[in-house]
C-alpha cells in the first residue's frame, strides 16, 4: 500500500497535465513495468499494462478529487477519516461512499470487502439474498464475484461490479453504453452469459457529489418493471437497483408475497417501488441528495431539484452507499437514530415516511 502512495505522489508531482484522453500514454501506461530497471509497480504489472492497480489510482492519503494538471481522479479510498456526510471540502466522501471504514475502522460490515483493500468478510461466506452458494467453480467462477469481491483472481475487486472504459467519450448529459455506462456499471462480460449489450444509465455530476445540493448532483436511473432473475438481457431496465439485485437477487424479487407482480404484502422494503402519490409519501417534494430516490426516465432531469411521488421510485442507494459508510450495512444515515415518535428528526427514513417521527 505504501509503495502504491508513494506513486501516486510522484506522478501528481510530474510536470505534465494527466489528461485521461489527451494526457501523455506514460503517465497511466507502462510498456514493460521497467524503468531505469526498476519496476515501475512494485505490486507486478497492472492490467491494461496501467502504472498501477485500481486501488493504487483511486486512493489518497486525504483528498476524495486529486488534481493532476487537467485530470481529476475520484478517489475512493483515503487513509484517514474522511468527511461525512460531504460538504464540499476536499476531504468529503463522494457518492459511492469510502473505503475508509471497512478497512481501517468500522469492520467488515461497513462496506463491500474489495481486493487490495481488505481481506474477506468474516461474517458472509456470500452476498445476502443472492441464489449462488460459495462453490461456484474454482478462479474466475461464480464464487470471485457472488461470494466475495476480495478474492485475488483477476476478475473480482473493483472490476467484479465495474466494467472500466476510461477511453470511453461520457460527455453527453445522460451516459449510456457509448460513454462507458454510468460509472462503468456494465454488463460484467466476465461472467457466463453477459453480453457487453446492457448497463446502467445515469446523469453523472462533475464532482461526484463531492459538494452535493438539492440542484446540484447524481441522477439515478430507477424502473418500475419488475425485472427477472436470469443472467441474459438481465440489466435492460438500465436500473441502478437491477445493478445491485444482480449479487443479492432475493432482496428486490422476493420482496412482496407475489414475486411476479407488485401485488401482495412487503416482506423486504420494496426497492424500484414508485413512491406513492398520497399519505405520508406526497410529503418528499424536494430532492435530499442524503436520500436519493431513482427517477423512471432522465430526460430532463439533470440537477432537478424536484422529487415526483407517483413516478420517481426507492432503490437500494436510497438507504446505501456501495463503496461504504461510517455506519454497519453501509447505510446512508444513522439507523439507530431512526427512533418512531422521537420527533425533530427530517433525515434518514422520515424523509419518506414523513408521518413516523410525530
Ligand atoms: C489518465 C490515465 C490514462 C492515460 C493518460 C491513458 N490511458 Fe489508456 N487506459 C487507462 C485506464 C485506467 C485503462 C484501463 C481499462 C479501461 O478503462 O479501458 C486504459 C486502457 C487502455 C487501453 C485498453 C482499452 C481500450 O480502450 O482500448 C488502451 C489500448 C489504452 N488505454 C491506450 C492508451 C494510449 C495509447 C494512451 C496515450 C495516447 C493512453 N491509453 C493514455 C488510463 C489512461
Ligand atoms: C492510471 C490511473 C487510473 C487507474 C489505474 C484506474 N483509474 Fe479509474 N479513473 C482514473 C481517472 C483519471 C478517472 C476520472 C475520469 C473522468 O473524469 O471521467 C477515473 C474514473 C473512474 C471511475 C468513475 C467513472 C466516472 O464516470 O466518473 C471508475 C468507476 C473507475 N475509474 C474505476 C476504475 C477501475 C475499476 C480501475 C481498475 C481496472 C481503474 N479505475 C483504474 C484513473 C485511473
Ligand atoms: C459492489 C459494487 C462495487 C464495487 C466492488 C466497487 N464499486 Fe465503485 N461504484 C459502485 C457504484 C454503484 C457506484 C456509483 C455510486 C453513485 O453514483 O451513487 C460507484 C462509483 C465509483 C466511482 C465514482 C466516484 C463515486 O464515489 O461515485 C469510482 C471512481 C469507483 N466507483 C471506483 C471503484 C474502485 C477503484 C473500486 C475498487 C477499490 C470500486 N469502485 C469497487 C459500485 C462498486
Ligand atoms: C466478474 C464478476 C462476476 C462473475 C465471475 C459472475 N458474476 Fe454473475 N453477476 C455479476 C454482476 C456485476 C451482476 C449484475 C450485473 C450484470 O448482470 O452484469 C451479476 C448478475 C448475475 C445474475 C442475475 C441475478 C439475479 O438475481 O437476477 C445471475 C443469475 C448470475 N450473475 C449468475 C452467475 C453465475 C452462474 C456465474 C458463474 C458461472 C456468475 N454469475 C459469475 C458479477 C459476476
Ligand atoms: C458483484 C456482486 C455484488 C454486487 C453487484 C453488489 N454486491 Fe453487495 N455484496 C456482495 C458480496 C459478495 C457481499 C458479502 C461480502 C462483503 O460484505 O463484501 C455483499 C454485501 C453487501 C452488504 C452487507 C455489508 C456487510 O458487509 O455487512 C450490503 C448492504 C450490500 N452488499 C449492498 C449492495 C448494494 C446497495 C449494491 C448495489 C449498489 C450491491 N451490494 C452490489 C456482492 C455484490
Ligand atoms: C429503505 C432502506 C433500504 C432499501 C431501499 C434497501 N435496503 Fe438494504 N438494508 C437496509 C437496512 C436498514 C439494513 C440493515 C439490516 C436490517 O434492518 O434489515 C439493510 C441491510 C442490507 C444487507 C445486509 C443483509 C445482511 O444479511 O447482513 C444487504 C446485502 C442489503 N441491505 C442490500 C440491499 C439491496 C441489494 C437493496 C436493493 C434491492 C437494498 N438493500 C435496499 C435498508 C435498505
Ligand atoms: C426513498 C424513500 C424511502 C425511504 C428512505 C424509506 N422508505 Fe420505507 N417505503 C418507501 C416506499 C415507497 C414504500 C412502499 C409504499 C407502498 O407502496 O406501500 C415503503 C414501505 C415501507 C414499509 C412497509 C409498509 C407496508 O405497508 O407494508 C416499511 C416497514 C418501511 N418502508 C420502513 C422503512 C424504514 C425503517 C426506513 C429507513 C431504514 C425506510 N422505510 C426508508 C419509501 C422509503
């Protein structure tokens, strides 16, 4: 870890401007990881024949946007404890979350355990809610992905969720398939029977959500069809909660007594549920990036400040963070603070369920 710092630092140091398209090969690149003799990543050549892994770029010892020259680099991972929720400093988490807690203060049940940051989580053998078991064939099998993402075969880690296409052009305002999908949430063609077809469609804030406001940040994509569990066409709703139902599949299909329609009681909260448009719900009107809902189309709807019960719909980022958070089950706020009746409290759930606080 330290010699991945150490690299870091240096190349902020160079002179050069770090642009991801127009910045010079060598920055990013290394033909041989040999300089001077020397390995140029003391880890072993990177994939991609890149200077340094994932982790390596997209850590820092303090700031979550490192500037290097016109290139900014989204940081994931700082060594120190950084602040949360984001106000706009350099050191506030950005909207996946951090790797911070997970590795260095809360435990396993602060975040995903991600390979070259923390070693596998003590207390799950596989993702929550998923339909595949931990034996799931050997390297590269189902295992590296659904039952862990801190294995050390190539496909798990970063890219076990992420389909990076740096090169990729995402300047238009709503990024599909032509600009690497939103946040490089592809389809994982690592995986038996994922075509490279489908992804996640969002609305990416420059900064992001570094210095999020109720106009200013990310805008999810949510459906309200009720997507099945099978590997083909299986992202086409383009939805953020059909991402994460990938690995903890039961937790969006087996959450109403139905299954095949939305009909029936709740038995896990509805996630790609439509907000309703009356009772406690009609109360949400102005968008709180703490409690973000999905929207069913984007069009439109860079930067809106306005919630719509009715069509804007819960997902599974609208309670967490994926990359992690200050508190267990990588929430988005303080669960233990969600007291019904306790009154004064606007955050966290009561956002919603604007009625449990009286
Ligand atoms: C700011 C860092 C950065 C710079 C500068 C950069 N690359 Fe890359 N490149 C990456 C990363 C990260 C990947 C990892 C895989 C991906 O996202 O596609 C990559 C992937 C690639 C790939 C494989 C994927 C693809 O899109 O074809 C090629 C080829 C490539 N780079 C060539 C180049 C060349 C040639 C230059 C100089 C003209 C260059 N890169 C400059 C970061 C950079
Ligand atoms: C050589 C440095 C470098 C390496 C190595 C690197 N990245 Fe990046 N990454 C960057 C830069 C620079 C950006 C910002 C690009 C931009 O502004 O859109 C970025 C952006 C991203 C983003 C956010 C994309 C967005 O829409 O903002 C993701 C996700 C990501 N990288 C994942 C990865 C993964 C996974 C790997 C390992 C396969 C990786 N990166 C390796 C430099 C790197
Ligand atoms: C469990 C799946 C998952 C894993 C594992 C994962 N990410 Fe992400 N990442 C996401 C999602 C989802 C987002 C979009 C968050 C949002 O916009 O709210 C994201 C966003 C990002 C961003 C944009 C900055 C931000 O916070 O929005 C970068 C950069 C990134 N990831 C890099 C990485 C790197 C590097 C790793 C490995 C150390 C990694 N990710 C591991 C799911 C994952
Ligand atoms: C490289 C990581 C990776 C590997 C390896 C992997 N998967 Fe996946 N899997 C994902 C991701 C990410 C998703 C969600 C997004 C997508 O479809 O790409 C997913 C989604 C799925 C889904 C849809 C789940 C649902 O509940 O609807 C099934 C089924 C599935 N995988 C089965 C498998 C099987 C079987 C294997 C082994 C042959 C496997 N996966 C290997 C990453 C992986
Ligand atoms: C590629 C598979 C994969 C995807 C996609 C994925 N997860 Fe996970 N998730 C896992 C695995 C494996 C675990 C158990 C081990 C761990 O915590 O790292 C897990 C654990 C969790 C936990 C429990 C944390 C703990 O350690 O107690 C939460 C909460 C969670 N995931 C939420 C999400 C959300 C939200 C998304 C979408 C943004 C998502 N996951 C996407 C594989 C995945
Ligand atoms: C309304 C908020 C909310 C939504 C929406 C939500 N979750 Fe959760 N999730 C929680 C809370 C709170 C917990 C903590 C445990 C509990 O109270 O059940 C949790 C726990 C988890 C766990 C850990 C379970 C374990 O066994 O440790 C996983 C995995 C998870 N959620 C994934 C998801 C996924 C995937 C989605 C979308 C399909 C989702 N969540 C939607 C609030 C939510
Ligand atoms: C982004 C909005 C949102 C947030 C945040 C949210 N919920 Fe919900 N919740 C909903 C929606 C929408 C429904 C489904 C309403 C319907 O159609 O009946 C729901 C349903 C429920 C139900 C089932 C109600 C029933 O009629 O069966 C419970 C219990 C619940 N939520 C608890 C929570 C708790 C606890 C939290 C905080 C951890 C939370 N919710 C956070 C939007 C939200």
């Amino acid at each position: 870890m330290r010699g991945i710092v150490i690299l870091c630092l240096l190349l902020m140091g160079a002179d050069t401007v770090w642009g991801m398209v127009s910045g010079p090969c060598s920055n990013c690149h290394t033909m041989h990881n040999s300089q001077n003799g020397s390995a140029v990543d003391s880890d072993g050549p990177s994939s991609h024949l890149l200077t340094t892994s994932c982790v390596g770029c997209h850590s820092h010892a303090t700031d979550t946007i490192v500037v290097v020259g016109e290139t900014r680099i989204p940081i994931v991972f700082t060594h120190s404890k950084p602040t949360y929720p984001a106000t706009g400093s350099p050191t506030s988490t950005l909207a996946g979350g951090n790797f911070f807690w997970v590795s260095q203060e809360g435990g396993d049940a602060y975040g995903h355990n991600v390979y070259g940051i923390s070693g596998q989580d003590n207390d799950l053998a596989t993702a929550p809610g998923t339909s595949l078991g931990a034996s799931g064939g050997g390297a590269g099998g189902c295992a590296d992905c659904h039952a862990t993402l801190a294995s050390s075969n190539p496909v798990s880690g970063c890219t076990g969720c992420h389909v990076p296409k740096h090169h990729a052009d995402d300047c238009q305002e709503i990024v599909d398939g032509a600009g690497g999908w939103y946040r490089f949430l592809g389809e994982n063609v690592a995986m038996v029977g994922d075509s490279g077809t489908y992804g996640v469609t969002g609305i990416e804030d420059e900064n992001w959500e570094q210095n999020p406001s109720s106009n200013q940040h990310n805008t999810y994509m949510g459906t309200t069809e009720p997507y099945v569990k099978s590997v083909n066409s299986y992202m086409r709703t383009e939805s953020i909660g059909q991402f994460c139902a990938g690995c903890h599949g039961n937790f969006h299909h087996a959450m109403n007594e139905e299954s095949t329609d939305l009909s029936g009681a709740w038995i896990r909260h509805p996630s790609d549920v439509v907000l309703p448009v009356d009772g406690e719900y009609q109360y949400y009107k102005t968008y709180n990036p703490l409690v973000p809902v999905a929207k069913t189309s984007l069009t439109g709807q860079k930067n809106s400040a306005t919630v719509t019960p009715g069509s804007d719909v819960v997902t599974c980022i609208s309670c967490h963070r994926p990359h992690g958070s200050p508190y267990p089950d990588m929430l988005r706020w303080d669960y233990s603070e969600m007291v019904a009746g306790g009154g004064g409290n606007s955050s966290g759930c009561f956002v919603c369920h604007s009625s449990k606080d009286d």
